[in-house]
C-alpha cells in the first residue's frame, strides 16, 4: 500500500524538514520520499486537506478505557478508534478497571486485545494489589508482559514506607513509578478547589495543600532512594515551583498535567455541571497561569487528555454524587492550541513524553517508520455533542470555542482519517 501526503507543513523539530511544506510519500509503512512536489498515481491513497500539518504521532499518556469490567463506558477496540480519529498513534493505558491490570496476565490481556489496531495500546499496570495502596503487585513481571510503567490511578500512596520499597525496587529494572499527588487526609471529602467559588456554592473543598504535601513527601523520598517518579496531571502553582526545585537538584522527577486543568477554572462550576467535576478539582485562574508558564518553561513535561469516559448513570446525578473525570481526546489539541504555542503542545505531547516512558521517536525522515498526526492548527469551532466520537459524553469541553482540529493518523501502516 502506497500512500501519498500531499502539501504538508511538517512539525518535528528532530526533522530536518521541520517547519517545511513537503509532500511525503510512504510504502508499506515506510516513509519513502519527501520532496517539494510527487505526482499523484492512481494506486495512491492520497492525503489533502486545507492547511495539512503533521507531527510526529501524538501519545497520550493517561487514558482510561473501561475495558475489562466497564464497558459500557467505552471499550477497548473503541475507544482507540476514538484515539486514531483524534489524532492519538498511542495511548498509555490506566489500571482503572474491574479486575484491576494488577498482573502478567491483564497486561497481556490489555495487549492483545489491541493487536492489529493503528493506535498502539501501552497499558500503565497497578503499582499496588488490587491498588489497594497494600501490597506491591507484580511490578517485573508486568513490564515484561508490556507493561511501560506503574501507578495506581488516582489513588495516592499513602504508606510511605511503601512508596520508598517501590523506588527501591523498579531501579532494578528501570521502571517508572506513578504517584498521584494527592493527601486523602488533607483533601478528606473535598470535591471542589478550597477557596471562594466552593465557599460560595456551598460545596466541600479540596485544598491545593492536599496535593503541595503529597509531592513534598515523594520528592523527599527520591532524594533518598533514587529512582524515577512521574506525578501526573499537577493543578497548582506550588507544585510546579517543588518539582521545579527538585530538577534543579538533579532529581530525575517528571510531571504532566490535564488539558482541563490548564484552560479550565473552578469558575465552571457555578452551574453545579458535573462534567467539571474533576480529580484533581478544577482550580483557580492564578493556578491556570503557572501550569501555562511551566510547560513554557520546560518545569512541566507533558500534556495529557486525562481522558476518563464515566457512563450517564454516574454523570447526570447530583454534583456532590457524580463520578469524577471528563474525557478529552476529541478535545484537547482545540483545547491547548486556543492557549499556548503549536511547538509547546506537540514536544509535550510527542517527543518528551516518549521519552519518559521508554518509547522510539519515529522522526520524520526518509527511511523512518511512518507514524504521524494529521491536523489543521488554525481551524476554529465550537465543541459540541456531535464532535464526541466516545461511547460516553462526559466531555468539559462542551460549547467551548477550540482552535484546532486533528483529522486523523497514519500507524501501523494504516490510514484512518475522521
């Protein structure tokens, strides 16, 4: 199968025709021939849109999919259809499920399930039993059946002598260590940023102190153990400035934070809408700025939908009741694009966190394996229900005005356009 790419603007700064319109022509996979003009040939599946650009593929690195267990939620064949037409080449993927990908054989379940699929499906399996928070699952065994690291999704480690064992024993094998930044004990039944809007509607606050104490404990023990820890999806000023501090130490600590998080605030919640309902809770504008000004600086690593597909039974109930998560691979290019700049966006949804996670960069370059992102920078719209591609529509995004448009992938030698 021959595919031709016509009047590209590629953006890959590892590329040597970064920032260049090209056509780009890719045989069994394999990018063949980029030139300033190939001619078509009937054989050809052609790719031309208004204002093409393309990347390198994206990766997300925290979806949640509700397969096994949930898949009224989403599914795991759909919901990486979903991925693909979003522009996603791959998807790390969070233990959240019932049973918990807890051992080698649900991580080899996961993996299967995704064979053939254009989309590669990395799966992220429990650091913890059942993620219990108790017992240490079966964290090498897992990563040779797939697994790419390990966390326990949205359930901080509160033992830290627990924590400390599992930075101990992942340098053995150089695993990643995920640890959710939040104090239960702090943030007890908090669903809403402490502060005024939460006082105001009435609702239980979660302070961002919650979060400052949970990395300040983790940092503390990384500096004593070694290792790695990646903190994902950070929502406030204070921890960017630790984990600022803790790079300047040479502590090798990585973060990301959510689509919603740096374009939303707790503002949003004045209609008691629960698809603002979030975990981390949405904070304030002030918060909004330093999470912006930390991937501008490098202080952040990388830039997840965080995408969490919850089912209307969980959603369409009362604020203090529902479920928290939204989803947000239909959304967040338009999202981030509407706020910061296109070269932030795709270094921090490409290259950096593939680096992290101990995934090939397949630079756009004659001779290289050909998976890249097709989208359009500059196409504005208003994000509504019909834009929703996943089996859940639990979205933050609706009725807001986005700034770019993905049109699909080309992976595995496979095209899948929207």
């Amino acid at each position: 199968m021959t595919t031709l790419i016509k009047s590209a603007t590629i953006i890959d700064s590892s590329s040597p025709y970064h920032n260049q319109q090209k056509d780009i022509l890719i045989t069994n996979g394999i990018i063949q021939k980029i030139e300033n003009s190939i001619p078509k040939k009937e054989d050809y599946q052609i790719v031309e849109f208004e204002n093409l650009h393309i990347s390198l593929g994206w990766f997300d690195t925290s979806v949640s999919l509700g397969e096994p267990g949930f898949e009224e939620r989403e599914t795991i064949q759909k919901g990486l259809q979903v991925a693909a037409k979003s522009g996603f080449t791959a998807v790390a993927v969070n233990a959240n499920t019932n049973p918990v990908i807890d051992n080698k054989s649900a991580v080899e379940f996961l993996k299967n399930k995704a064979t053939g699929s254009a989309t590669n499906l990395y799966p992220i399996a429990a650091l913890t039993q059942e993620s219990k928070g108790v017992e240490m699952a079966e964290l090498y065994d897992m990563q040779q059946s797939g697994a790419i690291a390990f966390g326990d999704y949205k359930k901080p480690i509160a033992n830290d002598n627990l924590m400390k064992i599992a930075l101990l024993y992942t340098q053995n094998f150089d695993g990643l260590v995920l640890s959710f930044p939040k104090n239960n004990s702090i943030a007890g039944e908090g669903i809403a940023n402490e502060g005024l809007n939460s006082t105001k509607l009435g609702l239980k606050g979660s302070p961002d102190l919650a979060e400052h104490l949970q990395i300040a404990r983790d940092l503390f023990l990384l500096e004593y153990t070694g290792g790695k820890v990646h903190i994902p999806t950070i929502s406030s000023a204070k921890s960017v400035d630790l984990i600022k501090e803790a790079k300047k130490k040479g502590l090798q600590v990585t973060c990301s934070v959510s689509a919603h998080h740096i374009t939303l605030s707790d503002d949003e919640l004045e209609t008691f809408d629960s698809n603002f309902k979030t975990n981390p809770p949405l904070r304030n504008k002030t918060d909004i700025k330093a999470l912006q000004k930390g991937i501008k600086t490098g202080v952040i690593d990388i830039i997840t939908s965080d995408h969490n597909p919850i089912d209307i039974e969980n959603k369409k109930v009362e604020f203090s009741e529902a479920k928290s998560g939204t989803i947000g691979l239909e959304s967040v290019f338009g999202a981030i694009n509407s706020v910061l700049n296109l070269e932030d966006f795709i270094e921090n949804i490409t290259t950096k966190p593939r680096a992290i996670f101990g995934l090939k960069n397949n630079i756009i370059k004659e001779g290289n394996k050909a998976e890249i992102t097709f989208f359009n920078p500059d196409f504005k719209y208003t994000f509504t229900k019909e834009d929703i591609l996943s089996t859940s529509k639990n979205s933050a995004f609706i009725n807001k005005k986005l700034k770019g448009k993905a049109f699909g992938i080309f992976a595995n030698n496979q095209l899948i356009i929207k």
